[in-house]
C-alpha cells in the first residue's frame, strides 16, 4: 500500500501497470487499494490493468479506475458483488447433545451466530449492509467505466464473464497479455520510459469455505464432538466479501 502512495506523490513515475490476478477479498481491503489508485490517477498519471487467469469481484473493483484495461479469452472477470457467509450447525449439535448459554447486552449481539437460526429483522438488516456494500461496487464500476448505473446493474448479478465477453459488455477494453498492456501504455507515456517493477508479500482474506478447510479435513477422523469442536474454534464472524468463489 506503501508504494502506491509513493507513485501518488512521487513525479517521477509517470504510469502504472496492474498485474491483477485474483478473485477478490475483503470489502475493506479492496476499497482501500481503489483509495489510492483514484490519488494516482488524479495526479495526472496514467493507470492500465493486464488480467491474468482472474481478475473477478474485488479483483475487478480495483481494476475499474484503469483507463485501459486488458484481459484474455481465458480471464475469468466480472462477479460484480457482495457476499456474506455464515454457518448454522445447531442441528449437529443438538445430535451430540451440545446445547449453548448466550449471554449478551443487545439482541443482535450475537448475529450471525452458528448456534441459532437468524431472525427475519437479522436477516434484513444484514441484507440492508450487502445491499450498501453492493451501491459502493456499482458506483466504482460505473464511474471507472463510464456506464450509467442501470448499465452496471444489469451486468451486476454475480456471475463471471470471460474476457470476450467482458470487451464485448464494456467491463474490458482491449484483448492482451501483460506484455501487450506493457508495450502499449509505453506507447501512450512515449519516449523511453524506465520500467519499474513493485511487488510485496501478498495478503489474502480468505472466504468461509477456505478458513475452516482444516476444520472439514478433520471431520471424517476425530467424531461427532470433535466435529462440532473444530467448526466452533474456526467459526467466522461478519466479515462481507469482493469475492469470487
């Protein structure tokens, strides 16, 4: 994050080539990047996005500011949207004879939680964030792209779009590789420019499924009580994701 505030503030880089290969994370993650992709851009500098194999839900969303952006016949993209994620084992552990004590300052204070069913106002108020959540990916999109929103939404059910079809739709501009993104924002910037190449530890925040794999690895081998123990110690809390699973 660092370096893309440098590029920001810095005169000495002209441009910026995304190498986006991902399927998203966080909501809070994604909207930070976007952040400070939107300061370089608006220091007058030029930003392309080259999608590798995926670049789909927050992968797409910090991708959309780019004022190209190319992708391949085989990048999966698009799955515009919000996803929230939550595990109800209640009838597991009533089969085990495990039943639970809450003790809590609120009602909602323990929403989304794996020992109980949602009530209908959980429901819709948790529904109500998504739905926020979702707006902030519509206007992104619709800003970056130049679409109206309707145009947005109708393309904005989740689902993924290879990259033909998203030149075709207009959430890509142009058929390439990297090396095809690289040779033409050379072209725009002009002259010779030097090409720096700025990467770190990559962070993931992974989905529900993926953060309790060792739980569900563990299920056939240690019991009903040892099940419900796993699923327990790696339960997951609110945590909405730019996620393509």
């Amino acid at each position: 994050m660092q370096a893309l505030k440098d590029i920001a503030a810095e005169d000495t880089y002209s441009a910026v080539l995304l190498n986006v290969n991902s399927p998203g994370g966080g909501v809070f993650e994604s909207a930070e990047i976007h952040k400070y992709l939107m300061e370089i851009k608006e220091s007058g500098k030029t930003i392309y996005s080259s999608m590798g194999n995926m670049a789909a839900s927050g992968g797409y969303y910090v991708s959309a500011p780019a004022d190209q952006i190319f992708a391949t016949d085989e990048t999966i993209t698009g799955s515009i949207g919000v996803i929230m994620q939550s595990m109800n084992y209640t009838e597991l552990a009533e089969n085990v004879g495990i039943s639970y004590d809450v003790y809590k300052s609120g009602e909602m204070k323990d929403m989304m939680s794996a020992s109980r069913e949602a009530t209908e106002e959980e429901q819709d108020y948790l529904q109500s964030i998504v739905d926020t959540m979702f707006q902030d990916f519509v206007d992104v999109v619709a800003d970056g792209r130049g679409m109206s929103e309707e145009q947005v939404r109708e393309l904005a059910d989740g689902r993924i779009y290879l990259g033909g079809e998203a030149i075709e739709n207009g959430l890509v501009d142009q058929q390439g590789y990297f090396d095809d993104a690289l040779a033409a924002l050379k072209e725009e910037v002009g002259g010779t420019p030097q090409v720096v190449e700025i990467g770190g530890a990559q962070t993931t925040s992974f989905p529900f499924g993926v953060k309790i794999q060792s739980a569900i690895e563990s299920l056939t081998g240690g019991g009903e009580v040892k099940m419900v123990q796993e699923l327990i110690n790696n339960r997951q809390g609110v945590e909405p994701m730019y996620l393509y699973e």
